[in-house]
C-alpha cells in the first residue's frame, strides 16, 4: 500500500510539473512575444489614424509629439524627431523607416529569438511528459504470472494516459502559439506599411534613395568646390593684380615723369632754337621782319575792303543793268524794235560784265588768302620769344639779301 501510495504521489506531482511547465511556457510566450506585437501594431494604426485627423485641422502637427507613437516606442521616436530637426533645418527630409521599422516595431519588443524557440519547447515538453508516462506505467508492470499482470495493467493505463495527454498538451499549445505569433507579426507588417504610407503622404516627403541621395551630394559638392575655386581664383586674381599694381606704379610714374620732362624739354629746346633764329634774322635785318609783318598786315586789311568794295560795286552793277532791262524795254516798246535781238543784246552785254567782275573778285580773294597765309607765319614767327647763341651773325648777314629779295617778289 505504502508503495503504491508513494508511486500515485510522484505520478501526480511529475504530471503537475509537467503542465505547469507547459502552461508556464506558454504564458512567457504570450507576453513577452505575442503581447508586444499586438499592442504596437495597434499603436501604428492609431497614430495613422491621428495623422489623418491632424491633416484635416491646423493645429501643431502631432507626430512632432514624443509620445506620438506611445510609451513603447517612445526613445525610437525621440531619436527620429531629433535628427529629422537637425535635417529639416538643412532642407533636408529624413528617413523615418531607420527608426520605425521591423526591427523596432516587431523583431526587438517581440523577442524573435524567444518566439522561434518556444513552439520547440512545449513540443519538448509533450514528449518529455510521454516518456515519464511511460515509464510511470511500466515501472509497476509484472509479467511473472497472470494475477500481478492484470493488477498492474490499470497502473499501466494511468502512465499512458498521462504520456498521450502531455504530448497533446505540448504539441497543441505549441501549434496554438505559433499561429497566434505569425498572426500577431502579420498584423505589425500591415500596420508599419500603413503607418510609413501616411506619413509620408500626410506628414513629411518621402526621402530619396540613398544612390539617389549620393548622386545629388556629389553633384552638390562639385558645384560648391568649383564655386568656392572660382571665387579663390578670382579674388587671387585681383590680388596679384593688386599687387603687381602697386609694385609697377613707381616705375610707371618715374618712366612717365622721365618722358614727359625729356618731351618738354626737347619741344622747349627746338622752339628756343626757332626763337633766337628768327629773332637773330630779325636783328640782322634790322627789324624788317616785323615792319614786314606790319606792311601785310595793312596789306590785307586794304585788300578786305577792297574786296567788300568791289562786292558792292558788282551789286550795284547788277542792279543797274536790271535798270538798264527795264529802261530798254521800255525804249524798245516805244520805238518798235523786235523784242528777240534786243533781249539778246542785252543778255550778251550782262554775261560778259558779269564774267568779268567775278574773274577780278576771285584774283583779289586769291591775292587775299596769300597774304593772309604770308601774315600769320610771320606772325608766328615774330612773336616767339628770343633765345641767345642759335645762328651765327656771319650767316644772317649772308641770309639777308635772298631774304630780302623773297619778300620784295611776294
């Protein structure tokens, strides 16, 4: 009896042990597995469904709030909002899927390690309670004879009996957790992909593709690089401008100062030279040079009234053979003479007087623009200031006479 008690004691304690092994498993995969997968795809559905009420009004965009996404994947989100700040102030929109993502939202709050394992545990379970069953149950078996065979086959049953019962139990609640898992992170992929389509469509840009990303960033920091070498080119060409400038001037101005004072000097020279000639010939002369210049002078005064004169005297000329037209036409109606050879006549007589003052008036303005001519080199000549030692005495006395007889012929 003590024996059989004993054995009844250890079957029930190994049987509790068992399925609270069992149960125990399956509680641990529930909350920390099944649990955390649950509850943040439902937080991803009501924050879809807040982003959706927030575009609709203008109030302050909520997904800027820490607590945006719940208490669970709170720090994830204050990451996001801290660089998509720093990104937005540089224009630039930041990826949300690098802090929300699977391994965020399902694979780290869900344990997948955990996850993966458990099913095989309560199926180890099972089995591990089948074995202890069946050697509950034929541990009290005796075949010896027919009596103690048939007294230990209700023994034999029990032991059974608990062997099937935790295998079922095992491979039933890992089949259970298995496919209440794949549910739970089917449903946490569905809720990330909604989350990521409204967020992108209702909150913030879609960020381009990190290939794309690249080739826009070189192409901006080849824009920048050849801004900034055209700039350092630029200002290192004024520079050097600058100073080549400034280490050239000196020399330009001494070089200028050099040439303008030699100019001058030799301009200076030459008209003193030209100067003290005509003045030498002007003394050897005895001032005939300037009587000269003074006799022309009135020359050419006479000879402009003379012209004035004669300009008038051809218009009184005309005036009086407009006389003479009219007197004649009058004489000629008086007296009866045909009206074509008197006219011829007198148009005759008019062209000839006419040729002939116009061929004086061009002789004395011809006469005129020599003397004129003849006046103001003199003048020029005359009126320089004079210089000492340019021509020697000998060679204007021998001057004198050819010059003399150049302006007796003029």
């Amino acid at each position: 009896m003590i024996n059989e008690l004993v054995a009844q004691v250890a079957s029930q304690i190994s049987g509790t042990l068992v399925y609270g092994a069992i149960a125990l498993v399956s509680l641990v995969g529930i909350l920390k597995c099944i649990y955390p997968v649950l509850r943040n795809g439902a937080l991803l559905n009501r924050a879809v469904m807040k982003l959706e009420r927030g575009a609709v009004g203008n109030e302050r965009p909520v997904w800027r709030e820490a607590r945006f996404l719940g208490q669970a994947m709170r720090p994830d989100w204050q990451r996001f909002l801290l660089n998509a700040g720093q990104l937005d102030l540089r224009g630039m929109p930041c990826n949300a899927q690098e802090y929300i993502n699977e391994d965020t939202v399902i694979y780290k709050p869900g344990h997948a390690q955990l996850a993966e394992m458990i099913p095989s545990l309560l199926t180890s379970l099972g089995i591990l309670g089948t074995f202890m069953g069946l050697m509950q149950g034929l541990t009290n078996l005796d075949l010896g004879n027919a009596a103690n065979t048939i007294s230990s086959i209700p023994t034999l049953l029990g032991g059974m009996t608990f062997a099937f019962a935790t295998s079922v139990a095992g491979i039933s609640c890992s089949l259970c957790f298995n496919m209440v898992n794949r549910i739970a992170v089917g449903h946490a992929f569905k809720a990330l992909d909604s989350f990521d389509e409204a967020f992108y469509e209702l909150a913030m840009p879609r960020p381009l593709d990190a290939e794309v990303q690249m080739i826009c960033q070189k192409q901006d920091d080849e824009a920048n690089l050849q801004r900034a070498a055209d700039q350092i080119s630029s200002q290192m060409a004024g520079a050097v401008e600058m100073a080549v400038s400034r280490a050239v001037h000196p020399l330009t101005m001494s070089l200028d100062n050099f040439i303008q004072g030699t100019s001058r000097e030799q301009v200076d020279g030459i008209k003193r030279i030209v100067n003290q000639f005509m003045q030498q010939m002007n003394a050897s002369m005895s001032g005939q040079f300037s009587a000269l210049a003074d006799t022309l002078a009135m020359l050419n005064q006479n000879q402009t009234a003379t012209h004035k004169n004669l300009q008038r005297t051809l218009a009184v000329a005309e005036s009086l053979v407009e006389d003479a037209k009219r007197v004649e036409m009058s004489t000629r109606k008086s007296t009866g003479e045909p009206d074509g050879e008197a006219q011829a006549r007198q148009e005759e007589m008019v062209t000839l007087l006419r040729q002939t003052i116009e061929r004086q008036a061009a002789a004395m303005g011809d006469i005129t623009r020599t003397q004129v001519e003849i006046l103001a080199a003199l003048k020029t000549l005359s009126a320089q200031p004079a210089l000492q030692g340019t021509l020697p005495p000998d060679e204007a006395a021998d001057n004198e006479p050819a010059l003399t007889a150049a302006m007796e012929d003029v």
